[in-house]
C-alpha cells in the first residue's frame, strides 16, 4: 500500500489537473471505481491484521508497536472515509482547483501514515529475520 500511495500521491493525482474538462466526470467516477477495486480488500486486510497483531504479537514485536501500527492504520481509513472520499465525491461533479488542492494536500495525511507503518513493519521484519539467523 505504501509503494501505491506514493505513486498516486506523487504521479496519479497531480496528472488529475490534466485530464480535458469535459471528460474529467467520466475520468473520476472510472478513477473512484477502480482505485476501490484495487484497494478495498487490501485495506481491509491491513486494518484487520493490524488489530489482530495486537493481541498475538511475537517476541520481535512490543505491545505499543503494535498498537502504534494499528492507529496509523485506523488514521488511514479516518483519513479516506473523511477527507479524500468527500473530495473524490466533489470531483466526481466536475474538476474543481480547490478540491482537488485539498485532495492533494490531505493526501500527506495516508502518505504520512502508510509510510511509518510500512517503517514499523520493516523493523518487525529485521528483528525477525535477526532471531532466526544463526549465530556463528
């Protein structure tokens, strides 16, 4: 999710401002439909997984961590429920500078968040990788 949010927070959404006026309805309702159909199980996934971790953490893993890893989870779907759907929803009637500034700028927030946690998920991983490594 981290390497998709970039993307679409460095390339995909500034492109947004190019695309012809009187096509970009059509553009936002296609863009809202299939950015929902690449992304809704993996986020849903992610955000049940984060939880679950909670309460069956490993060794490799602190209580906090994991807690740490759900909130940016939860300020992820907070984020997309109430910042970017309603600004994708003014699209979706037309492009509008202002709205799509304010997409671009709450997008931070979720590039913010999907990125610590994919930092806390590679820390989990060299901890991992550093329990089951023999010793020499």
């Amino acid at each position: 999710m981290t390497g998709l949010i970039w993307f679409v927070q460095i390339v995909h959404y500034p492109l947004m401002a190019s695309v012809p006026k009187d096509g970009f309805r059509n553009y936002e309702l296609r863009h809202r439909n299939l950015t929902t159909y690449v992304v809704l199980l993996p986020m849903m996934l992610e955000l049940l997984s984060s939880f679950v971790l909670i309460f069956y953490s490993e060794a490799f893993m602190s209580r906090w961590e994991t807690v740490l890893g759900a909130s940016l989870v939860t300020l992820i779907w907070f984020s997309t429920a109430f910042l970017q759907v309603p600004a994708h929803s003014v699209l979706a009637q037309g492009f509008r500078h202002k709205e799509h500034s304010q997409l671009l700028k709450s997008n931070w927030l979720r590039t913010t968040c999907w990125t610590l946690r994919s930092a806390l998920v590679l820390i989990w991983l060299s901890r991992l990788l550093a329990l089951n490594t023999p010793h020499s």
